[in-house]
C-alpha cells in the first residue's frame, strides 16, 4: 500500500470514527443490582440517562444500601456499554486498516 493509499485510509478511518462516536449516542445499556431493585440505564457515551428505584426501597433507614445498589448497578452499566462501545467501533472500523502492530484504536472511543 502506497504512501497516498494510507492517508486515503487514515481519512475514512476518522470518518468512521466519527460517525461510530455519534452512533454511541444512541446506544444504550442497563445494568441491575438487588435482583432488579435498582437499574440504571447509560449510553455509549458512557452518560447516566436514567436510575430507576423499586418505591420498597425508598426508606431513610435503607439510605446506605440504596446508595450502594445505585453504585453496582451504574458499575454493571457502564461494564456493559463498554463491551457493547468496543464491539460498535471495531465494525465501524473493519478492513480499514492493515494489522499494524501496535495500532490501538480502543483510545479513541474514550
């Protein structure tokens, strides 16, 4: 592959880049803690959109339960929409680019 051939590449890799980055957007992912109590649902941006908390736990006494269910539950997310961000980015990015060693594209999604 030519020098000019590369740089056509690097251009429709960033386009695809960036076109996948707005995808993400959209892409959403809900994790639960306490079978179910609480769910938190976040994007491919990795933004909190939405906590939801079963009324029954909703309780002064169980403040610092709740506190840690929220907490699993935005971790759970956020594990799944990053598994679910990798996988968006490397389709959009298939047969683009030649396997060079020690290209790693996983910075670009962050």
């Amino acid at each position: 592959m030519n020098m000019m051939d590369m740089f056509g590449k690097m251009k429709e890799v960033q386009s695809r880049m960036k076109d996948a980055q707005e995808t993400l957007s959209t892409i959403t992912e809900t994790g639960e803690s306490g079978a179910g109590l609480v769910k938190v649902t976040v994007n491919g941006l990795k933004n909190v959109l939405k906590i939801e908390i079963d009324p029954d736990l909703i309780r002064p006494d169980d403040r610092e339960m709740l506190q840690d269910l929220i907490v699993a539950a935005t971790n759970k997310a956020m594990a799944n929409i990053e598994t679910k961000s990798r996988e968006h980015l490397r389709q959009a990015t298939e047969g683009l680019l030649p396997n060079i060693p020690g290209l790693n594209l996983d910075g670009l999604m962050s």
